[in-house]
C-alpha cells in the first residue's frame, strides 16, 4: 500500500504513529527536566568506562562496563560484530577471560551484553528513559546535596548458560558533587570508543611504564581498587579477592556499585553505577548559579529576536503590498512611512513637553504659601 493511496489526514496519523516511539524513546542529555527543574548533562558526553576485575583462580574475569548518556555508542576502528554491542547500545559490557601463568593463550572475550539502548531491532526493547529528581533526604550520609537518577532500559542478554534471554537494565545516580567535573579518576579501559573522554592516552600510560589495560591486571595490583572481598591471597595469588573496580575505585567520579538480578523481578539484571558531578547539583540551575542567569538572559535575548523578526517582516511584507497594489516607489513604500519619518519630531516634541512639566512643576504657579 502506498501513501499515495490514502487520504492526507489518514497518512499523517500514520507517519506519526510509526514516529512516536523513536520520539518517546528521545533523551537530550542537554535538556533534563526532573520535577520542573532543568539540568545540563552534555558535558559528561561521550563513552565512560569503569572496568571491574575478578581473581577466579585459574584466570581473571575483566568486564569494561562502558556508558554514554549523549548519543549511541559506537567503536574505534575495524571491530568484528561479536566483539562489541549491537547498534543503538547507550550502555555496553564486555567481559574478558585472562589466563595467567604458564601456557595462557592472552585474553579471549567471553561475553558482550547490550546493557541499554534503543534495540528493539535487535531482539531488545527501546531505550525508555526514566529521570528522577533526588534530594538529599533521599540519599544515605549527611553530605548527600541530591541529584538525579536515570533509568536506561532496552537491553538483554541471549548468551545465558541457561540459554533464557534476560532483559537487562541500567540505574545511573549522578551525585551532586560541587567540587568534580565528572571525569576524575577514570580508568583507560582496553575497549576504545569514539568522541571518548577518557584522561589517560597511550602516551600517558608509556610514561607508566606499562600500558594501562586490564589486560595486564594481576592479584598484586589489588590496592588499585576499593571492591569488597579484597584479600591477601595465599602466597601464589590463586585465592579469589573479590571484585575491584580498576584505577581509583571509589575515589574515581563513576563508581561502579553492582550488577545482577532485580529484587523485584529476578528475570531482569541491573548494573548500578553511581556518578559524582557538578552537573547534578541543582544551584547550577534554579538557585542563583550559572544556570540561572543563563536561563534568564536566554528569555530576553530570544524575546529581543522575535520583535526584530516580527518588524522585518512587517516592513517587507509591507513594501512589497505597496509596490505590487499601488506601484509604489523610494519612501513610499515603506509601510506607515509618513508616520516614520515623523518619529524624530514626535520624539523632539514628547521631550519639549517632558522639559515644561518638569520645570512647571519646581514652580508654585502663581499661588502663595498659604
């Protein structure tokens, strides 16, 4: 059936029926409103990655949780399709496999799970974005100044050892933190992304001595990280730590907090990640920061542009109404140009009668003090 076929109301109903969902699944990191507050993300776009290590004896387990809140992720380079997530992925785990010691063959990606994102061509669902404001009452520790919370959904997993497909889901808590930017401590994670932010490049990490991957992630690099169940070992580092999140741990912005089933629904896994950032705060905004008065300024300069836009056409539309209905020429076809080219004696002629007003009124005009 063509569009050509069917009536024009009927058409458009259509066309808007099959732009609805990628509509609702829009989210404008530049334009967040939470309880009628507007926030400001966009400076934390690109990929961001906290990589999470665990010692499983024979082998680690590396899995590189990479999110971009601003636009679709998207590789560096000719990556194969296995190795990386589907198109439309906002939110993207890779899981590697490590061997150590004697005869290990190097690293082997295990596993690549779409997180989040639009994937309902994929055998996933749309993005669905779900935004929270948080106050500080909502939030554990007495220097919680709120936030936000982000909802991203869509994703799933087909590679279960059961061989079920469980949906997957991402649950981001940016922290108000007026003293971070959002990017302090991040890890240069080995699964590279482009427009990413990640502060440590290839020539940073050769003045490290070594290139910073988790790669090459060992037991004895366990003080690099904050996860829980870290441990001494036995004296041949085969004794499991636990998981650690690689780089600064929680000292870095993003913080990895937990990945696995839902307490509401256990067919459903949620990856936690905590983010700490300027952005989030809410003075930045509504409270008198720069926010503000941006806001404001962006009202008048706009209301500004609509009076020019709006005298523009008039004349335009105007001049050309002369010259085509009467032939207009020169002043003449300037709409009301009679009355505009009076303006500078009426303005002359109002001043006059402000001036004697004025000077009427210092005098007594004639009466006495009585």
């Amino acid at each position: 059936m063509k569009l050509s076929s069917i009536p024009t109301a009927a058409a458009d109903a259509l066309i808007l029926s099959l732009l609805l969902p990628q509509i609702a699944a829009m989210f404008r990191c530049n334009h967040i409103v939470a309880d009628s507050r507007q926030y400001d993300l966009s400076a934390l776009d690109g990929a961001h990655s906290v990589v999470i290590s665990r010692d499983e004896g024979a082998s680690f387990k590396n899995t590189t949780y990479t999110v971009d809140i601003c636009r679709p992720l998207k590789k560096k380079g000719d990556v194969p399709k296995e190795q990386q997530c589907h198109n439309g992925s906002r939110v993207c785990a890779i899981t590697r496999d490590i061997g150590k010691g004697e005869g290990n063959k190097g690293d082997i990606i295990e596993k690549v799970v779409p997180i989040a994102g639009d994937l309902a061509d994929y055998g996933g669902k749309s993005l669905d974005p779900e935004i929270t404001r948080l106050t500080s009452e909502d939030l554990p520790g007495d220097d919680n100044q709120g936030g936000l919370r982000l909802v991203l959904k869509g994703g799933f997993d087909d590679k279960t050892k059961s061989g079920k497909k469980r949906d997957q889901k991402a649950i981001i808590t940016f922290l108000c933190d007026p003293d971070r930017e959002g990017t302090e401590g991040e890890y240069d994670a080995e699964d590279k992304y482009d427009d990413g932010n990640g502060p440590l490049g290839e020539e940073a990490a050769m003045l490290l001595g070594r290139r910073q991957s988790p790669l090459f992630y060992r037991a004895e690099d366990g003080d690099k990280g904050d996860g829980e169940g870290e441990g001494e070992g036995d004296g041949d580092g085969e004794k499991p730590v636990g998981e650690i999140q690689l780089g600064e741990g929680k000292n870095a912005s993003l913080v990895y907090e937990s990945y696995g089933p839902s307490d509401e629904n256990a067919d459903v896994d949620i990856l936690r990640l905590a983010w700490r950032t300027k952005y989030a705060c809410e003075g930045r905004a509504d409270e008198g920061g720069e926010g503000s008065s941006d806001a404001h300024w962006g009202f008048f300069t706009w209301l500004v542009i609509l009076v020019f836009l709006g005298t523009a056409a008039y004349l335009i539309f105007g001049s050309w109404l002369n010259y085509n209905r009467y032939g207009a020429r020169g002043w003449d076809l300037v709409p009301h140009g009679d009355t505009i080219r009076d303006i500078p004696y009426l303005l002359k002629d109002w001043a006059r009668r402000v001036l004697n007003t004025v000077q009427g009124s210092g005098s007594r005009g004639g009466y006495s003090a009585v």
